[in-house]
C-alpha cells in the first residue's frame, strides 16, 4: 500500500512539474510574439517615414559608390582555421 501512495505522489509530482514548464514555455512564446509585433510596429512606422536627408549623399559625393555609408563593400568569406 505505502508503495502505491509513493507511486502515486511521485506521479502527482511530475505531472505539476510539466504543468509549471508548459506554461513557462507558454510565457516564453507569448513575450516573443509580443517583441516580433513590436518591432514590426516600429519597422512600419520608420518605413512610413521614409530615410531621412541626412543620410542621402549627392552623386557628386565620393561616399556615392558604396552606397551613402562611406564604407567600400566587402566580400565576406569563411575564414579557415589555422594551426597554433
């Protein structure tokens, strides 16, 4: 009988432990959500605005070439490891 009961409690035990983790994980995907429709609200609204003057640069402007951000494109690659 006594390992019936323990059985039983332990049961109990791990059934409120899933509970608590479903709804931890619950809040997790609910703060997520909430943080992508954030940022989603702001990107509307600065797309809404449009770029501002002061980033654009006349073509005259040595910076034209790389795009206003005065930066020369790089291509990226995979650097390989190199023994020590």
């Amino acid at each position: 009988m006594y390992e019936l009961e323990l059985q039983q409690l332990r049961s109990a035990e791990l059934i409120r432990q899933a509970d608590q983790e479903r709804l931890a994980r619950e809040a997790v995907r609910g703060r997520r959500a909430a943080r992508r429709e954030a940022a989603g609200r702001t990107a509307a609204r600065e797309g809404d605005a449009g770029p501002s003057d002061t980033s654009r640069t006349s073509p005259a402007s040595p910076a034209s070439h790389t795009g206003g951000t005065g930066h020369a494109r790089r291509s990226w690659r995979l650097r390989s490891t190199r023994a020590a």
